[in-house]
C-alpha cells in the first residue's frame, strides 16, 4: 500500500496544478531561506571542540582595577606578561599554555623567491595537546624545549607544501624573522571556527589557519614582534625600551589550563583568588582579588562569538518559513477537500480512516519533496548572495556540503507532512453517507 499510496502521491502534483505550484513555491522559498541562513548559523555557533570544551579553562585576572574594567567589574581578557609566566612557573594545572600571535616574515628555499609572512603563535608544548593539534609529519617540541628556549618550530601543512613541496620536511631548517628554527613537526589542516582560543584578539573569530608555531620563552628572547591585541588600560604610553613595556600592566596573553574535573576548576579558582591576595599584599594590586575561569562555550558566549545578524536572520527565515507553512496549510485543505466526493466512495467501499491518514500525508509529502528539489536549487543560488547579509569574514565560512543538502529535503518533507495534518484530519472527517447522497 505504500507503494501504491506514494503512486498516488505523485500522480496528485499534477491535479489542480496552480495550487500545487504555489504550495510547491511556498515550501521551495521557505526551506532555502531557512537553509541559507542556517549554513551560516551553524557555523559560528558551533562547539569547536566538543569532546573536551567542559575541561578548557580560559584565565583572567584583573592586574589594572577596577576603573579599567570593561565591561564594568570583568578583568581583562588576557594576561601580561609578569601574570603569565607566574602561572606557568606554578603549574597548577595538569597542562596549560599562552600565546601571542605573531607575524615573522619566512624567507624561501628558492633564494629567487621573495620572502612571504606567516601568521602564527608563540605558544608552549602543552597548547598541541590541549587543542588536540593533528601532525601530518613529526610531534609537537617538550616542555624541556620550553625550559630550553629551544629554537624549534611547527609549521602547517600548507606552509611546509609552500616551502618544501609537501614532503617530510621534520629536521629541516626554516628561517623566521632572520632567526633559523628547526622544524620539529607538521600540522595537518587544523582550522576549528570559531578560533576559541585566542578570541582575545579583537573580532577575529575566523581568520585564516596558523602557520607557524615557535617556543614562546624563545619568542621573549628574540623580541619576536606581536600582531595581536594589546591593552595597556587608559591613554596611549610611550616605553622606551622592550623591556619596560614587557613588565607593564599590558594586556596581551591568553592563558588556558586543562582542568579535567569541576573539583579542579575550583582548586584551580581558589589558587587564582589566592594569587591576586598575594599580588595585592605585596603592593602590586590596589583592590579586591578579581579572577575569572571560564570554560570554552562560557568564555564564547561571553565574547559573544556568534554574530548577532546570524541570529536574527536566522529567527527571521525561520518566521518566513513558517508563514509558508501556514499558507501551504491552507491551499492544501483546499486541495483535500475539493475531493470530497472521492473520499465518499473510498470509506463507503471499506477505507478506513488511517487508511485516508495515509493517503493523504503521502501526497503532501510528495508536494514536501518538490518543493524541497526547488529548495535545493534556490539555497545553492542564495549562497552565491551570502556576502551580502554578514561579513565577509563570516560569509565566507557558509558552504554547501551533503549535510545541507540532505537537511533541506528532509526539512521540506517533514515540515510539509505536518502541516497536513489537519487539512487531513478535515479530509477523513467526511461523511461517506452525505457524499453518496449529494453526489
């Protein structure tokens, strides 16, 4: 009967073909808008790192008070550099590392070739582990590299197939900023968006890959230029050496600590509150211990990664799609019941109800399905107009993979058999006897 039901399903598109085409229209523009907008949204909602985002902690503590605080009673949402290296140098947590990002300028092995920039991190050994990093060729360097200041380097897989052509280039040397470095690994493709773990860095919640990583405690050593944030509170300073500026209360180090359990993250807060106590005893802070620990989707939310246009346009296609329904809702009652008479003789000769039920929810699913092909032609169009909605950054993340496509028809069928429901319930609510008798 299945069979036989979705025959009749199909064969019914081509009934009264004005009304089918406009539930086919409604169906077809509402589940592409709905889509369109929703290849974005899962994009920059995502939980970038699932499986461990409840054992990540960002750290924050307030080194510059409370007339600094933006928003009002927050600390800064990176360390500086005497915070940062206290914390590593307690090591509190089972893993933990810092970062800057970097910009050095990579000088090719073809010497006829001009030298190009690579963006990166000076990080420590645990920020591999922690954000689970995949290695095409060799491992990330040791903490005894760290300790070390080891001139060691990972670079991406796509700078090592600019470099060396894609092949095993572990052991190899590269040139950064006029310093050589010796690669210890090879990332594979590793781009998690939104970038949770330097979210510090203005809106750049979706840049390009890194490139290059190198040791941070070299980083220091060489006076490796930042191209990242840096907030030193109030006006503009002017320092006269690197080393002043690098012991000031400036803001420019995100800090993250694995803590496996919520029994460690309070041990871990504790410890924080007990060091900022410290800090202001010995002088350095003039207020209350102000410390924030927040894990990965905390600390998103609180930056308000997700875009708020992807948001509203979401909820607004959600809207138009369901007007559509409503429509559709509608012109299908107004389909069903114009076959009164055939639904008469149907019961009268022995159909029963759910025997109608599925004749009928057959053919709105049929209707659903052709509306949700329209669909998928319409959301591969709009995702060419994307860039006009959101930013370019943002824009340029929404793609069409199978996913999509497969929700947009299951979207289309299922939405469409539900509101049949009714139009339905109207059709097996006819009376066989008064059908007989009038027709």
């Amino acid at each position: 009967m299945f069979a036989y039901y979705l025959q009749l399903g199909l064969r019914s598109l081509k009934r009264n073909p004005v009304l089918t085409a406009l539930m086919v229209m409604a169906i077809a523009f509402g589940v592409a808008a709905s889509m369109i907008t929703w290849s974005v949204f899962r994009v920059v909602s995502g939980n970038p790192i699932p499986w461990k985002s409840s054992q990540l902690y960002n750290v924050q503590v307030d080194d510059r008070g409370p007339q600094y605080d933006d928003p009002p009673n927050e600390p800064p949402e990176a360390l500086n550099y005497t915070d940062a290296v206290a914390l590593m140098q307690a090591h509190k947590a089972p893993h933990q590392t810092l970062l800057y990002d970097i910009g050095p300028s990579v000088l090719p092995q073809n010497p006829n070739d001009l030298p190009i920039t690579a963006y990166g991190y000076a990080t420590s050994a645990d920020f591999f582990t922690m954000f689970d990093v995949p290695f095409q060729y060799g491992s990330p360097w040791t903490n005894a590299d760290d300790d070390a200041h080891a001139s060691v380097a990972v670079i991406s897989n796509e700078l090592n197939k600019r470099l060396f052509g894609g092949a095993n280039s572990v052991g190899r040397d590269v040139t950064l900023a006029m310093h050589t470095y010796r690669i210890v690994g090879v990332t594979n493709h590793w781009d998690p968006k939104p970038r949770y773990y330097d979210a510090y860095d203005g809106m750049e919640f979706y840049p390009d890959p890194p490139q290059v990583f190198i040791v941070f405690n070299r980083a220091i050593d060489l006076r490796v230029g930042m191209t990242g944030r840096n907030n030193c509170g109030g006006p503009p300073m002017h320092f006269s050496s690197d080393e002043e500026w690098l012991h000031r209360e400036c803001a420019w180090i995100p800090f993250w600590a694995a803590l496996p359990t919520q029994a460690d993250a309070q041990q871990y807060k504790t410890f924080l509150v007990a060091y900022a106590a410290e800090q202001q005893r010995a002088g350095r802070f003039h207020w209350a211990p102000n410390v924030r620990l927040r894990n990965v989707t905390e600390w998103m939310a609180y930056k308000k990664v997700v875009p708020s246009e992807s948001r509203i346009s979401l909820f607004v296609s959600i809207g138009f799609f369901i007007i559509c329904l409503v429509n559709t809702i509608g012109l299908l009652l107004a389909k069903f019941m114009r076959r009164s008479s055939e639904i008469g003789v149907r019961r009268a000769l022995g159909a029963t109800r759910r025997e109608v039920y599925a004749q009928f929810l057959m053919e709105a699913a049929a209707v659903g399905l052709a509306g949700g092909v329209l669909g998928l032609l319409l959301t591969v169009a709009g995702m060419q107009g994307v860039g006009l909605l959101f930013e370019p950054d943002v824009a340029r993340l929404a793609h069409i993979d199978v996913s999509l496509l497969v929700t947009t028809l299951v979207v289309a069928v299922l939405t469409t058999v539900v509101a049949a429901f009714y139009p339905t319930w109207r059709a097996a609510q006819v009376q066989p006897a008064w059908q007989l008798k009038s027709n």
